[in-house]
C-alpha cells in the first residue's frame, strides 16, 4: 500500500499527539474527538475550567476560531475547529485504524455517514429543540417540517441498519461515533421512546453503541427524555411606567365596605363550571368494529397478509358503524421533488392526529419519477367524513374525496391493494407508503 499526504506523515513520524480540547463536558460536540481518543489511545486533554460565553470570548480564543464556535482542539502543529473535522483529525492519527475505514469505498461510506449524521439527523433535533427551551423564536410550522424532516432522515437509517450492527464494515467507525453523538443529545432531550419505538433498528443500534465501553467512558450512563420539553415562555413585556398618583388628603378618606353578595346575584366563582361537549362521533350508535383491534391486526401481520390482515378487516367492519373514503391529491402536477412530497404527505398526517381515536388511514406517493401521485384510504367513524376534521385540517381540501361502495368488487380490491401497498400499484413504483394508525 502506498501512503500519501497525511497517511505518508503519520506513518513516517509515528507520531502521538496530546492535545488540548476547549470545551466542557456538556458540549455534545467535543465528545465525538474524546471517543475517537479512547479508541485510539491518543491523550486529549479538556480545559477544566472552560466556561462557555466567557473562554470562547477571549483574545486568544478567538486567535484560534475568529467567530468563538466550541470546540477547539489545540495541538502542537495549530489548532483546529469543527467538531467533525477535530474527530477525522484525532482519528486519522493512528495509521490503518479501523475508524477510518479499510478500503476506499469504506472510507468514501464513512463520510457520507457523517453528513448524514450532521445535516439531516443534528440539524434536524436542533431546529426541534432550540425553539422550545427559548433559544430561538418557535414557529409551529417550523418545528412540523423539523419534526417530518427528522423522522424521514430516521426511517432511512432504520431501514439501512435492519441488516446491520455497524454504519460501515463490522466494526466501529468514525461514523458511528458521530452519529451515535448526535443522537444522544436527541435522545437524551427530546426523543421520547414513543417517538423512538418507530425506528427499532435505530434504537438497538444507538443503545449497542452507548454501552460500548469506549463510549461509556465518555458518555456515561444516557438515560432517555421522559418528554418533550414545553415550548418556553415568552419574556414578560416591561409595564409601561406609571405616574404615581399624588397622595389624597387622609382626611378626605372615605373607608368602603366591600359589596355583600346577594343570593340574587350569585358571583363569577359561584357559577359551576360547564361540561365539555362530547366528541358527536361518540354520541353515534355502538358499532360492532373496535378500531383498535383492526390496528393491532394490521400492525402484527408480518406474513400472508392479505389471508391474515384484509381478511380479518372485512371479517370485522362494520359498514354501518364505518366508512371507506379514497382521496386523490388534487395538484400532483406540483409534486415534482421527491422529498418535498414525502415531507407535505408527513405534514398531512401529523394534522390527523385530532381524528386518530376514530380512523384509520393509508396514504401512497406514487411514481418511479416526477410528478408524483399522491393517493390515500381512509377508514372514518360514521359515514360521512368527521366535520371538526374538516374545520380543523386544511390538507382535507387539498384531496378529492370519494366514497368507497364495498358493493363494487373493483373499488373493494383497491381498498385491499391500498393495505398491501405491493408494487406495482396500479400498474406504477411506489415511491412510499405511510399508515396513519
């Protein structure tokens, strides 16, 4: 094999660094060099009494990162900033290290990994949490496409660690540390195990390498969020100031005796409180079809799905107590960016949860290539579609409605195929298939 560049350096010199890291042992940044230091038995040292907002602001701090980021690594050839850059940096520094990858395409893996881990998994968790803890202005809006960004970013990773226990190879690389990094400041601020327990693969995977020892060491024990924390509140607006009032006469003082209530007139606290109106899908009829057990059925049926799943659907509907709607994106000439369909299909269904208690849906973005066809089922308590669904989720006017007649062969084969969601669909690739539940 022949070296060049910094590999030719490394190998040439033998070289052990000691280096110093400015940050704190909060900064989930600075871990990722210290982890990549335990594997590779380099000593980095962190600055004890680093106080961020005050080190990060000296003069000779800002030698070494003109704009103050933490962290910094200082070694004996100059310093360097960026957390990923110091971990590749402290990595790199042992020669035919596992870290690094032992082939080209490895190594070419392990830095997608990281841009990965850094541009859809990091980004995605700060622009969720910032806004909530008061760092920055939250916006609804802006927190939903985090929120759908996230999970679309975590769906990817689950499926591509189904079949593996590493990012890259068989072993630990700087992939994993990075990425475990990042997830664990999620994990441990915002990712509750509801949310978590959609991505099995993810959560197997991140708790193996939090309780690798190198890690452990580092991190310590990471205890997940119990919730999501409440959007901070607003500072208080200073009161306008008030000329103070110039003092009365005491002699002109008249002393008032506080009104009696009346039984005539009862006060304000008196008035019992009144009773929330009743969802009027639960004043319907009772219906012989317990949603919830189609949804677990749904969700348990790994194999023979249509002898098993669609079967037991029809064996338990209730067309009296129920009906099946199919609903068409009405602009699918817009849907010509693959992720942005994704995200505005995610976006749809986060806006349903006010009708989880009483539906059931599937939605399918459809096509190998744009424009992209959007179309769903929908299951719904009643036979006409929930009004307050309507008043309160405007996506509904985005979709033709139309219901389904299970007396129609062909429309009740769509509805089985809408629950399979197999490919071709309708002769066309499926792009996804998302089941709101």
């Amino acid at each position: 094999m022949v070296y060049r560049g910094v590999d030719a350096f490394l190998l040439q010199s033998n070289i052990s660094l000691r280096g110093i890291l400015h940050a704190n042992t909060k900064n989930k940044n600075a871990v990722k060099a210290l982890i990549a230091a335990e594997y590779n038995g380099v000593k980095v040292d962190l600055v004890g009494d680093f106080e961020m907002g005050v080190s990060n602001k000296t003069p000779e701090f800002l030698q070494m990162n003109p704009i103050g980021k933490v962290p910094v690594l200082e070694t004996p050839d100059g310093s360097i900033f960026e957390s990923n850059a110091i971990a590749k940096y402290v990595a790199r520094l042992k020669v035919d290290n596992p870290l690094c990858g032992s082939s080209l395409i490895e190594y070419a893996h392990i830095e997608q990994w990281i841009d990965f881990s850094s541009l859809e998994i990091d980004v995605n968790i700060l622009r969720w949490f910032i806004p909530r803890i008061g760092y920055a202005i939250y916006i609804p809006e802006v927190e939903e496409a985090a929120v759908s960004a996230l999970k679309r970013a975590l769906e990817a990773l689950n499926k591509h660690l189904a079949s593996k226990t590493y990012l890259v190879g068989h072993s630990v690389t700087l992939a994993d540390i990075v990425m475990t990094c990042n997830l664990a400041f999620g994990f441990i601020r915002i990712l509750t195990k509801s949310f978590t327990s959609e991505f099995p693969h993810v959560e197997r995977y991140f708790w193996t390498m939090v309780n690798q020892p190198n890690f452990k060491k580092v991190l310590g024990e990471v205890q997940q969020a119990q919730s999501v924390p409440p959007v901070a509140k607003k500072p208080s607006q200073p009161k306008e100031s008030v000329k103070p009032k110039a003092k009365e006469d005491p002699k002109k003082e008249i002393r008032k005796e506080p009104a009696k209530p009346t039984e005539e007139a009862p006060t304000e606290a008196e008035e019992p409180p009144k009773p929330k109106p009743k969802n009027p899908l639960d004043l319907l009829p009772p219906s012989k079809m317990i949603l919830d057990e189609w949804k677990r059925l749904y969700s348990n049926t790994k194999t023979n799905f249509r002898e098993v799943a669609i079967k037991g659907f029809w064996g338990m509907y209730d067309p009296e107590g129920y009906s099946l709607w199919f609903c068409d994106y009405k602009y699918n000439d817009e849907n010509t960016v693959s992720f942005v369909t994704l995200n505005k299909v995610s976006g749809f269904l986060q806006r349903m949860d006010v009708v989880r208690k009483y539906a059931f849906g599937k939605m399918l973005v459809i096509g190998s290539e744009p424009p992209f066809k959007v179309k769903g089922l929908w299951l719904f308590r009643g036979q006409e579609i929930p009004q307050f669904v309507l008043d309160e989720c405007y996506d509904m006017e985005l979709y033709e409605w139309k219901k389904v007649d299970i007396n129609d062969e062909a429309q009740k084969e769509r509805v089985n195929q809408m629950f399979e969601d197999n490919e071709p669909f309708e002769g066309e690739a499926l792009l996804d298939a998302k089941c709101f539940k």
